[in-house]
C-alpha cells in the first residue's frame, strides 16, 4: 500500500479546505494509499513530520504559495526526493496555476493518482528556496503587507487596494543588478525573478516560461518618468516587454542584487518576507521532484 502525507494549512483561503478533508482521504484510500494527515499551525512539528519520509511515496500539500515554499524549504534544506503534490488552497495560488493543478481539490487528487512524476526546478535566495517568485520594490510585497482578517475576508482584492497604498508612496531605489554576461546599475521600480510564471493571478511578465529549462525568468522595471511609465504599463500588458527602453527581461542560471540607496523593503519570496539585500539568487535544476 502506496503511503501518503497529507498537510494542510487549515487557515489558508477562506477556510475552506477542512470541509473537504474527508473527501480527499476517502478518494485516496479508494484508490489503496495510507493517508497520513498534518495540520499545520503555530509552532508546529511540520519539519519533523516530513523528515521522516522513509517508506512515503508522495507528500501532499494544501494551501497558497505560501505554505508549498515552507514544504519546499524544509524538502531541500533535508535533501528529500519524495515527489510532491499541490492543492490550491490558498488565497494566492499562482504556483499551483503555472503548474496547472485543477482548481477543484479533488481534480488535484486524480491528477496526483495518475503519478505523473517529473523533476522540477527551485530557485535558491540567499538561504532561502522559492518555487515561484523572489521580488522587491513597489507593490511586490503587498500580500506580506495586507492583513490577514482582510485576506481572508476579502480574498485577492485586499493586496490589490494594499498594492494601490504603496505605490503612490513609493520612490524608486538604486540597485546594482549582475548577471552571468552583464552589469547593471541604475534606480529601478521593482525586480520579479520567477521559477514559475504568475504573480498575483497574472502571468503576463513572462515569456515562455518554463519550470524545467535551469532558467529564472528576470523582469526589471527601471525608474522612468510619468509619460514612458504609462507606455511601460501597455508594453506589459501587450507583452512586448524587449521593445521597451525602461525594461531589462532576460533568463538567468544566477543574479546578485545589491541594494545601493533609496528604500525599499527586504526581498519577498512566495509571498512571504524572504533574504535581505544583497542577494544571490540561483536555479537549481530539477531540485525537486512533483506530481505534475
Ligand atoms: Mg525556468
């Protein structure tokens, strides 16, 4: 019999996920797997608990971006090869989206049956690993920022009216920026360094992404004045992003970002506060493995 961890954020989303418990159980147990449940929380066991993977065929999780990356920290921190799985159960699911899990829990449970296994990539900041995005400047940490009553409440909308908040207090920040093949120095808006592809319900900063190619996407926006801003903002949303001036987008094995003035929050990954600057960012490749 096939064993399985299953760990669930219970205050992820709107809550919801624990309604449907049993029925997630049920389907694997149908199917002869062992289903083992963790319920993660304050000052809990989680990285005990999936330490002790010997003998485990898969371990499931539940929830946001935010709850995979401490799976994902603990499973590369302690070398596990488990492959795993992804509900999304979360208020912010864009990893779960650019992997193309179901939005139905129990979708997810039959793509993860089917044992579809293949290696993934990670990216690494500083200490800490990230599966979808490692970010800084404006509106970049707004799901760090919002409250988490509203996020429950309010869902998505809350880090958008956050977002709103801080950007018209936002002054750009001088950075330098150095790659494998090129240096950059120069005051930016804000940098998006993705594995996956979709932040805040978008994918629309990148360009062929891929979570198997050893590559992390790279968009800069560079401080620009009112008029190019707004020409900036079309050439996003009409992905056209090498035809603009005031964009660096490239794809990158390694970045180090060093902060030189101006202000600007510590790095955020996954949605969570992440590595202060500087910061070294790599891809590892295939670091881990997932139901896909
Ligand atoms: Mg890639």
């Amino acid at each position: 019999m096939r064993k399985i961890k299953l760990i669930y954020n219970v205050t992820a989303g709107h809550n919801e996920f624990k309604y449907f418990l049993d029925a997630i159980v049920e389907k694997f147990t149908d199917n002869d797997y062992e289903v083992s449940v963790f319920r993660t929380g304050k000052g809990d066991s989680l990285e005990e608990y999936i330490k002790e993977s010997k003998d485990i065929y898969g371990i499931v999780v539940a929830g946001g971006d935010g709850t995979i990356n401490k799976v994902v920290n603990i499973m590369m921190k302690n070398n596990i090869k488990v492959p795993l799985g992804v509900i999304p159960a979360g208020t912010s699911n864009d990893f779960a989206k650019h992997i193309n899990m179901p939005a139905s829990y129990i979708q997810c449970v039959d793509r993860i049956l089917k044992g579809n296994i293949g290696a993934v990539d990670v990216g690494l900041a500083n200490n800490n690993y990230f599966i979808n995005v490692c970010s800084a400047g404006v509106c970049t940490n707004a799901s760090q920022k919002t409250d988490k009553n509203l996020k429950n409440i309010f869902g998505k909308t809350a880090y958008f009216f956050t977002g709103l908040v801080e950007f018209f207090k936002f002054k750009p920040f001088e950075v330098k920026i150095e790659t494998e093949n090129s240096i950059y120095v120069g005051k930016i808006f804000l940098f998006l360094i993705f594995n996956g592809s979709t932040v805040g319900g978008m994918d629309i900063f990148t360009k062929n992404p891929s979570i198997q190619d050893g590559l992390l996407d790279c968009i800069i926006l560079k401080d620009c004045k009112h008029r190019k801003f707004r020409k900036m903002v079309t050439n996003i949303l009409s992905g056209k992003f090498e035809e603009d001036e005031n964009i660096i987008y490239s794809k990158e094995k390694y970045i180090k970002i060093t902060k030189l003035s101006g202000k600007c929050d510590d790095p955020d990954v996954d949605g969570d506060p992440g590595p202060k600057f500087p910061m070294e960012i790599r891809c590892i490749k295939d670091g881990l493995n997932m139901f896909l």
